[in-house]
C-alpha cells in the first residue's frame, strides 16, 4: 500500500490530477486508513501507469475511459478498440501534415531572412 504522494512519484502525477481521475471514475476510489488518508495497491499503481501513458501518447480522457471500460468488464470487444485506434490514428496523420506544412513555413521564413 503507497499514499497518494508515493502514487504520484511512482507515476509522475501530480496529487491533484490522482485526486481528478478519482473524481470523474477513471480511477476507483481509495481505501482509506484510520486517519483517513488514501492508500493505493498496485492495482491502482497499474491502473494509474496506463492511464499516463495513454494520455502521454495523446489519447483523450473518453479514448481511456473506453478503454478502462472494456478491461473492467472483462471483455476484449475488438470493434472498439479498432475504432479507437483508428480516431486516433487520424488524428496523429492530422497532426504530422500541421507539423510538416508549419516547418515548410518556418524554412521559407529563415531563408527569406537569411
């Protein structure tokens, strides 16, 4: 069992965004000891580890909680995730055609100043 500052550290999260996730259900709410702090298991710690990294790689909060959903109820529904993975998929192939047309901008911008 950790406290919620040893979560946080364990994962890289601040208190208040653990303390958020717990509030809007993507995270179960904590046992709590006699003097009423939090306490997680390693079930939380994983819960909360791949939740990180699914927003560090860019999925939205609904994208987890979709994905939560289907790990809590046991089932593996493979139209779903197809359909994640691909929203998100697109939205990546969104975001590399900005990058590419912002860096042809800044290379006509440095050689017309150069």
């Amino acid at each position: 069992m950790r406290s919620i500052g040893a979560l946080g550290k364990a994962t890289n999260t601040k208190v208040e965004t653990i303390r958020y996730y717990e509030r809007i259900g993507l995270l179960a709410p904590p046992q709590r000891t006699d003097g009423n702090y939090r306490t997680y298991d390693d079930e939380a710690l994983a819960r909360l580890s791949f939740i990180r990294r699914s927003r560090d790689l860019g999925f939205s909060l609904d994208q987890v909680r979709a994905l939560l959903s289907l790990t809590d109820q046991g089932t593996q529904d493979c139209k779903t995730v197809d359909r994640i993975a691909r929203d998100h998929m697109a939205e990546i192939e969104r975001k590399i055609a900005d990058l590419i047309a912002l860096r042809h901008e800044l290379s006509t911008m440095i050689e017309s100043c150069g």
